[in-house]
C-alpha cells in the first residue's frame, strides 16, 4: 500500500509517499513560501533532486504540483494517482476530542475546526491541507493523526494546572502535551528493544529538537509530558523559553512596553538557548561558540542539559522508578555532548555510559554499558513512518 504523508504548515508543506508493506520512502519533499511565490523541492528515492520555483498561491495548488512531480513522466516514481492508496495527515491539536487517529470524515473535519482556538498557527493550515488533498483525490481514504493524542492518557493530577477549575470546564485549559507521534513511536520501539511490549513498564523518551519534550510513559501509555496547554512550556528549547513564572510575562510587558501578543512573541521566538547565547538556536553552533569559550554558549547548553535533567528525574520520581531512556530527535539523536551532559545528572539512577557507543550519531544505539542500571538508548524518531503505519492500521 502507498500512503502519502502529508504535513501541513500555515506556508509550507512537507511529504512523504511510503510503501507501507517495505516502510520503504517512494519520494519525499518539501512545498515552501505558499501564499507568498512558491518553491518545491522533490526527491524521488533514487532519482535526481528536483527543486522548482513555481507559483503556489495557496495549499491546493502546492499539492497539486507535488502530484504533478510524483506522477511525472521521468522525474514521478508512481504512474497515476489511482496508485496513492491512502493520505496520512499530521494534525497538531485534537483537544480532548481525540485520543488517537481517526479516519477523516466531514464530522471530523468538523471537530478538528473546534480545537483551532487550541492551537491557531497549526489546525487551519492542517484542514486546508486535508481540503486541498480531498479536492485533488476525493476517493482516496484520508486519517487524521494528531500530535496530542499520545498524551490523552495522563491522569488528572498530571494535566491540570493549579488554576481554578472552571477555567478547565469552560475553556478546556490543561496541559496537552505534543511530539505525540514521535513519543508514541520511539517508546513503542524502546519497550521492544527491552522486552517488555506487554508486561509493567517505566520508561521515559527525551524528544531533543528545536522543540523538545520529555515524556513519561508507564505501560505504554503518556502518564505526564513536559509540554503544556501549548509547546511553549517544559525544556528550555532553540527559540522557546520553557516554563518561566508566569508573572515575567507582566513584567517584561511593562518594561518593554509590549502587548501580551508581543512578550508570547519573544518567549516563543527569541527566547531559549538563541536567546541566552545570542549566538544561535542550532546546537552545532552553540558547540562550536562554546569551545571557542563564549561563556554564554556554555551556560545555555549547561542549561539545557539541566533542566532536561530535572524533568527526567521528576518523571522518575512520578512513576518510582524506570527501566530504559531514551533520546531522539536532532539534538538526542546526534549530540553525544548533551547526552553525556544529562546522563552525568543521573549517576544517583545507577546510570553509566559507554563513551564510545555516545561518539555514534544518528543510529539506533544502547548507550549505556552492561552493568548500567537503567537502560539508555538513542533510538531515531520517524513521525512520518508513524503517521503512514497509523494510517494503514485504520483504512489497509
Ligand atoms: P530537529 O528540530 O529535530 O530537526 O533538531 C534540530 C537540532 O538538532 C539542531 O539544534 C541541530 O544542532 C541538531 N542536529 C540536527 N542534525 C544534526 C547532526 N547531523 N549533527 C549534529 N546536530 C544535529
């Protein structure tokens, strides 16, 4: 079966088309600057990038071309569309209305529309990428697969804020959680690296990104996650601040004579390590200031690594111990540095890592040596592999 993978942002739009019997990428590819000019760049699996600038006044158009390349003559790696068998679409919030994938149908496009004042950047570009590709493929059988259903799992004392109660009942505050689908995939495989698929689990999965979770994940299921109402809480991130007290946001307004749209605007994007270093929000930059000795780089990244360490540690203490960690993402997957610095947190977990298998990147590894108490793994996160398996799980 063929399921393209569709992932949509208010200007942009990303894509895979898998074969889900091999979970092999047909061809992937990225839609950019819609709504502005448009560029797409095509990669079909064995053949010559095609990178092209052409208009793409809104999404429909920008899926349009990308079905032109997929079935093109030379440049295509299917004939016709009747060989896209199903879509997969990566939604970012569900709200409480969806704890796992569903398959796309009017009502559901419908209930998706009521979570947008949930998330306002990410759910409207996420339906017009479903109503572009319903317009383009109307038979074609279309699942939702939302980055916060992972966590719809987490009890009530995990989820509520410390606020009063009717401002969960009448506005649905609470933490939600994201990265759902990378945690959801990288704890699946995790538990079966150890062997414990079926029976009681503890294992907690350290999505390091731009954006970056840590979740705790007991028998399977999200039982607390660091993200919150929004991704702009928990881990100190490239751009985002993390979690601050709440009265900074006041007191930033009033020194900087800003609206609360405007002090949301630098905690989102000019906060984080960019914003400690004021060198970068990429880590391979930071590294690199940091060895030259910028002090502020070294803080930043020392940040990092602590924070990201203290929510391991209260996710230990959340579920009284753990069996396995495990790292993934740009940061986790590649990184030994940070690892190394998080792990040097957790010697009191009878924690101890292989230097050498930390020197690999980017490769499912056990970092931790034999005698280790707890188990470390970097295991790569695949969201669009998840998103396509979820997708033959409900229409193959
Ligand atoms: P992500 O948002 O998951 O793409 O992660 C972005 C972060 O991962 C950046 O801070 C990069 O420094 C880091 N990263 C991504 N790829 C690599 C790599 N090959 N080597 C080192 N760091 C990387």
């Amino acid at each position: 079966m063929n399921v393209f993978v569709v992932n949509c942002g208010s200007s942009s739009l990303k894509y895979q088309l898998i074969n889900s019997d091999t979970e092999e990428v047909i061809a992937k590819g990225l839609c950019e600057r819609i709504g502005i000019d448009g560029r797409l760049t095509h990669k079909p699996t064995g053949k010559e990038q095609v990178v092209k600038e052409v208009a793409m006044p809104d999404h429909k158009s920008a899926v349009s071309y990308v079905l032109e390349e997929l079935t093109d003559p030379t440049a295509g790696v299917i004939k016709d569309l009747s060989e896209i068998d199903a879509v997969g679409h990566r939604i970012v919030h569900g709200g409480e209305k969806f704890a796992q994938s569903v398959v796309i149908t009017d009502d559901v496009m419908k209930a998706i529309e009521e979570c947008n004042d949930l998330a306002p950047l990410h759910n409207p570009a996420n339906l017009i990428g479903i109503s572009a590709c319903k317009a383009l493929m109307p038979e074609v059988p279309m699942v939702a697969v939302f980055d916060t259903a992972f966590h719809q799992t987490m009890p009530k004392k995990a989820y509520l804020y410390g606020l009063p109660y009717e401002y969960y009942e009448d506005y649905k505050i609470r933490k939600y959680g994201f990265h759902g689908t990378s945690h959801s995939f990288v704890s699946k495989r995790l538990l079966q690296i150890i062997g414990k698929e079926n029976g009681d689990s503890k294992v907690i999965i350290c999505h390091l990104g731009n954006g970056s979770s840590i979740t705790a994940v007991q028998n399977g299921k999200s039982v607390d996650t660091s993200m919150g109402f929004t991704p702009l809480d928990g881990l100190i991130m490239g751009t985002r601040s993390g979690s601050i007290d709440p009265a900074v946001v006041q007191y930033i307004a009033g020194k900087k004579d800003y609206t609360i749209d405007e002090v949301l605007n630098v905690l989102n994007k000019q906060s984080g390590v960019e914003g400690i270093s004021g060198v970068s929000s990429d880590f391979r930059d930071l590294d690199a200031a940091s060895m030259e000795g910028n002090e502020r780089a070294t803080v930043a990244l020392d940040m990092f690594a602590y924070r990201a360490a203290q929510y391991i540690g209260s996710y230990v203490a959340a579920m009284n111990g753990v069996d396995a960690i495990a790292f993934t993402a740009g940061i986790g997957e590649n990184n030994f540095k940070v690892r190394k610095a998080i792990c040097d947190y957790l010697g009191y977990l009878g924690i101890t890592i292989d230097e050498q298998a930390n020197a690999v990147r980017g490769e499912e590894i056990r970092l931790s040596t034999e005698d280790s108490k707890v188990a470390v793994y970097v295991i790569p996160t695949n969201e669009e592999l998840a998103i396509a398996r979820e997708t033959v799980a409900l229409v193959g």
